[in-house]
C-alpha cells in the first residue's frame, strides 16, 4: 500500500479543485462558443427539427406517464391529508400548486437528464470516440455549431413543453382520483385551483423555473460527451455523470429558485 | 420520408405544449382578460393586520372584487397600510364604508371585506378607507373573554 | 517569412506537450510538394499526434506549423476552418457519419463550403466514388460497409474538395491483403492523378515503403531519421536499423525495466 503523507493528501485536495474549476472554465468557453459566435445553429432548421424529435418528442411517454402518476399519487394522499382537517374540497390546489411550482418543473428535468440528457452524452462521446468530431473539424465544420448547437437549442426548447404537459396531464390524473374516485366535487375541485392558483405567480415561475433546468441539463449532458475520453470506459463514466450532475444541479437550483420566487415570508 | 414524419412529430409535440400553456392559464389558473387598467387603487389603514397577506382577496357582500396588492407600515401614526386594488365595475363605494380583515373558514387564510356606509360621497382612485376593522387576533379575544368573566363574577 | 514552395508543410521548431510529459521537442520536419511522404516509428511514439499539429487539431507549445504558406497557429477560428478546405484527412477508423447514407458522406464538405447545384454535387460525388471503386455502394448506410468500405468512402469524402494536401492516418491497420493492396494503390494514384501531397503515417513498414517518396522515423520525441526509404534501409543509426529490420532487441530494449531477476525469483516478494 502507498502510504500518501497529509501533505500530499492536501495536495490531491487542492489538485482536483483546481482540475474543478478548469472544467468549469471548459465548459463555460465551449458553451460560448456553441451558442454565440458566427454560424449560428449549424445544419440549419432541419438539424434543429430532427433533435427536437429525438430530445422532445422521444421523451413525451414517459413525462406523460409519469406525469398522469404522480398526479394521481398526489390527489390520493391529499386528499387522506387534507380531510382530517375537513378540507377535502382543497385538494385540487393541492395538486395544482404542488405541480406548477414543484413537481412539475423538477421531476421532469430530473427524468429528462435520466432519458434524454444521457442519451446525448452517450451519443456525443460515441462521435467524439470514432472520431466523427475530428473528421467534422478537418472537414471545415466547427463541431459546436453543427452536433452540439442543434442539441442544445432543442433542450432548451424541449424542457419547457414537458414540464407544462407533465403538469396539465398531473391535473388530469389528479382530477380523476379525485373527482370520479374519492367524491370531491368536480366543481370545488376546479374552482379552489382556480381561485388560488395565479398565472404570474404559479405558472410563470414554473415555466422560469423549467427554463433554467432546462439550460443546466442540456448543458451538462451536452459538455460531457465533448469532453469524455474517446474510449468506451469514458463514455458510460460521462453518461454517469451527466445524470448525477444534472440532478444535483436541479435540486439545488430549485432551491435556490423557490427561496426566491416563493419565499416572501 | 422519414423527415415527414419527424416533422409532424415535433410539431405536435410543440403544440401539445402550447395547448398546455393555454389550459395552465384557462382552466387552471382562471385567468381571465381583465387588463391592469381595468382596476383603481384604494387604501386602509388597520391597527393590526395579523395573517393578512398580499394577494389576499378583497370581497363586498362575499363576491371578490379585487386583491391586497401591498402592505405597508405608516411610520407616523403607527398604523398598517394596506393598498387595495378594486375593479373599476365597482367604483360606487361611500366614504364611511368599512373594511374588516376576516377569517375564511376555521383554518383560512384572512380576506379582506368591505361593507357599505350610507353617505353620498364615493371613495376615488387613491382614496382611503377611514372605517377598518382590524385582524382577530386569539390572544385578545381569549384576554376579552376572561375579563368579561372577571367582570361577571366581579359584580 | 513565407515558407519555400518546394514544401507543402513545414514543422519548424515544433514542441508539443501533453500535462507535462514532452511528446515533441523542437521538431524540424518538410514535407515535400507532390510527393508521398510517410511518417513512421514505433507505437506511442507520436505519429498521429503530428498529423493533428498538421491540421491544427492540436496547438503547438512552441514553434511554427506552415501549410501553404500560412502559419496555422496564426490564424482565428473561423480562417482555420477556411484554411481546412485544402486538407484531406483520412482517420483510422474511416469516421463516417453514422448517421448519413454513402452518397450524403460523400456530398457533405460539398454542402458545408460551396454553392454548387444539387446535380453538380451529384456528379462530384459519382466522380469521387468511382475513384475509390464503391459507386455501387452510394446508397448504402455506413454500418452496411465493410472495415475497408467505410475507409474507401472515407477517402472519397477526403477528396471530394480536391484539396492539396491528403493525410492518412494509420490507413493500413487491420486490412486484409486485398484491401491493403486496394489502398496502396489508390494513395499512390491519387497522390500522382491529382498531383497533391501526400502524407502517410504509419508503422506498417513494408506498405509504406513500397509507396513513399520519403520518409521520416519519428520516435522519442524527435526525427531519428529521414531520407528515402533505400537510404533509411542503409542508415547507421542503430535506432532506425531496429525499426527498419524489425529487431525484437535494440535500443528499444525486450525487457521493461525491472529489479535483478535471481533476487526477484529466489527472494521474498
């Protein structure tokens, strides 16, 4: 066994926080020049048309599905919650300003990065490793505008749609476990929500709150398949770490976001 | 071919989104089209405001027609300065009208009420309700019982 | 301070590090106009990395890179990728794009840098495949190709811009006679067809040798040797007999370093 002296441990410490912040540093210059600079999204229109499809449309079964469940999930246990204090006729708010502010927005980045954001990772290091990236740069074409641009607009894009479809379909489902199921009243259910739910304050923030998410998780799946090791070991590390990565990176923004928005005390 | 089809995919994905944005504010929301210039501000002044928050409602007769939009302290009389905004459809309100900060439910949030005077004068845009009932608060009231039993037993 | 027209490349001064680890040291390397040329040593030994500091994928730590006369690291971003127009580069591994047929791999530097019709880029790309022998296959999907397919479609895709300069790197590994006698061929016809250059790196000694006009042995971070391939057969130095005579023993020495095999054996470990 190497024995490592407290010196050297100290080292290591301080070696990869300074590697930390050269790839923070990485990333922010790749994302620079991906987004801005000349050319724009490469491969024009079609390019962007084809990975919205594969980055948003691809992911539409499981938002909804998971959407129509959770929503369900939630009216239930509200609904056990809410009528020990006599306030069943509530749990359409419930539901609602649960999945607008949080669930909504949350979940779906977090299983966005599980699905779509590792899927381009995998993708992206699989090009970087049969060298399609050096044949594209060789060829005359900047790889950050013609892979990476397309795949990042179409996150940014992408996120936003499901995080509101995946609240709508919650509401639905919620509505029907507790409308058709428990007995709430169809109308106080519908009109509570409406009566507490606002636009500016609820939705808007959801929406805000989802493009945030949305701008982190593509860019983090994004940069790590760029900047993986070209060997097959490396890819499933990046993949890995864009899911870990992006998640923490969710919770914590959301933290950070509500205490902002909603926590006017 | 295949194009085709990827197209129609991603655009009705992108309308199933917009079609969410639009029931997120229609149905669930209840958003309707009353534009900011459709409302006249009005103000209270409470001696205590307790669990009244902004955005609370503000009803007449218990038909909301309007919300708390801030709450403020006024440093020279000591007093809590609430702002109210009001749809303009109800401008008609006389100068001694009162407001009362009231409990919706046992467990509610507090809402704001407002109840008729009788003099011919109306309150305009900027105006002040002189009239206010403030905030129940438990504390007093158990105190208030307790003195009346005092006093009760006193006599 | 332009280089002479005699060389298509210039290397002069170059050093390249990776971390700390020196891989070049002051490298002085020409590549002959309208000639093949082929860059060899043994493995690790940093041949693919020169033809990266050739196209500028990599940046030197020092030193100049000259390509028609343009010194490379001189240049922004968007001229490199203009500069990028005249080189050809075929990789190890063909680098297709997985996700597009034969026929659009091909027509892809087309699209990116000219205006051409859509039958323009047609007849190009007929005329580049029929150079490599797969027009039969221009509908093909890459994952239908064989190893040497993908690497004929990727040498068609090289030079569908005409350009001037052709690298290949490593374009022997792995074939099959008959495929590597296909791909000599066609690097020494190409190479006199078009009149380019061409720079092969490789450590397939008897391929490359048969074809280059010159050739460099690279190792240990420097230029062992250079000359044609008759005068390296002949060279004095004992590192390049070793490479050239394919010496299991030499200056690259058989065992890794290691301690005293009787103590390793017969001691405690």
């Amino acid at each position: 066994m190497r024995k490592i002296s407290l010196m050297s441990r100290i080292g290591l410490f301080g070696r990869a926080g300074i590697d930390t912040v050269a790839v923070l540093g990485r990333s922010a210059v790749f994302l620079f020049h991906a987004l801005l600079g000349r050319g724009g999204i490469g491969g024009g229109f079609g390019l962007l048309i084809k990975q919205l499809h594969s980055v948003g449309v691809m992911s539409l079964v499981i938002i909804v599905v998971s959407g129509i469940f959770i929503g369900m999930v939630l009216a239930l246990q509200g609904f056990s919650i809410l009528s020990s204090y006599g306030s069943e006729q509530a749990v359409g708010q419930m539901v609602a300003l649960t999945l607008l502010r949080e669930l909504g927005p949350v979940v779906t980045a977090l299983l966005f990065a599980g699905r779509a954001g590792s899927a381009l990772t995998a993708e992206i290091g699989n090009m970087k490793s049969t060298e399609q990236l050096s044949s594209l740069e060789m060829i005359g074409v900047d790889p950050l505008k013609y892979i990476i641009a397309p795949r990042l607009w179409a996150g940014f894009i992408s996120l936003p749609v499901l995080a509101m479809i995946f609240s709508v379909v919650g509401i639905w489902g919620g509505s029907w476990v507790a409308v058709d199921w428990l007995g709430v009243y169809d109308g106080s259910y519908w009109a509570n929500m409406q009566n507490s739910v606002t636009f500016s304050g609820d939705v808007i923030n959801g929406i805000i709150k989802s493009i945030v998410f949305a701008f982190v998780v593509t860019w983090i799946a994004v940069f790590q398949g760029y900047d993986c090791e070209p060997t097959s070991e490396g890819i499933s590390r990046a993949t890995t770490k864009t899911v870990v990565y992006a998640s923490l990176a969710v919770l914590g923004l959301d933290f950070i976001l509500t205490a902002l928005m909603f926590g006017d005390f | 071919m295949q194009n085709r089809t990827m197209e129609i995919g991603v655009g009705l994905f992108l309308l199933a989104g917009i079609l969410a944005l639009l029931l997120l504010a229609l149905r669930v929301s209840g958003l309707s089209p009353t534009a900011s210039t459709d409302t006249y501000k009005l103000y209270a002044n409470f001696d205590n405001i307790a669990g009244l928050t902004v955005r609370a409602k503000v009803t007449m007769a218990g038909v909301t027609i309007g919300k708390v939009t801030a709450i403020d302290l006024d440093r020279d009389n000591y007093m809590a300065r609430v702002t109210l905004q009001l749809e303009k459809a109800v401008d008609n309100l006389p100068v001694d009208s009162t407001a009362s900060i009231l409990t919706a439910g046992l467990l509610g949030e507090k809402y704001i009420g407002i109840s008729v005077g009788g003099e011919d004068a109306i309150l305009k845009d900027g105006g002040t309700i002189h009239d206010t009932q403030s905030s129940l608060v438990l504390e007093d009231l158990i105190g208030k019982f307790l003195l009346n039993t005092v006093s009760k037993d006193a006599k | 301070m332009s280089a002479d027209n005699a060389y298509a490349v210039e290397l002069k001064g170059v050093s390249f590090k990776r971390g700390t680890r020196s891989i070049f040291n002051n490298v002085d390397i020409r590549i002959p106009r309208g000639k093949v040329t082929g860059i060899m040593g043994p493995s690790g030994c940093g041949k693919t990395t020169l033809l990266r500091l050739m196209g500028m994928q990599l940046r030197p730590s020092s030193g100049e890179v000259w390509v028609n006369n343009q010194n490379l690291p001189s240049l922004s971003r968007s001229d490199l990728f203009d500069a990028r127009k005249h080189m050809g580069v075929l990789f190890q591994s063909g680098a297709l794009f997985t996700d597009l047929d034969v026929f659009e791999n091909v027509a892809f530097p087309l699209r990116v840098h000219t205006e051409l019709p859509e039958e323009m880029i047609r007849d190009i790309v007929l005329l580049k495949l029929q150079a490599v022998g797969l027009r039969g296959a221009i509908d093909l999907m890459p994952d239908e190709l064989s190893g040497g397919m993908k690497r004929r479609v990727a040498l068609a895709r090289a030079i569908a811009l005409d350009p001037q300069i052709l690298m290949y790197d490593e374009p022997f590994v792995g074939q099959d006679p008959i495929a590597m006698g296909v791909l000599v061929r066609l690097i020494r016809l190409l190479n006199d067809a078009l009149g380019i250059t061409s720079i092969v790196v490789s450590h397939d000694l008897a391929e490359t040798a048969s074809i280059a006009d010159y050739l460099y042995v690279v190792g240990d971070g420097q230029v062992l040797g250079q000359g044609t391939p008759e005068e390296l057969m002949n060279a004095d130095n004992p590192r390049i007999r070793q490479f050239m005579t394919g010496d299991p023993d030499g200056p690259v020495p058989f065992h890794f370093p290691a301690s005293d095999y009787r103590t390793d054996l017969l001691g405690k470990r």
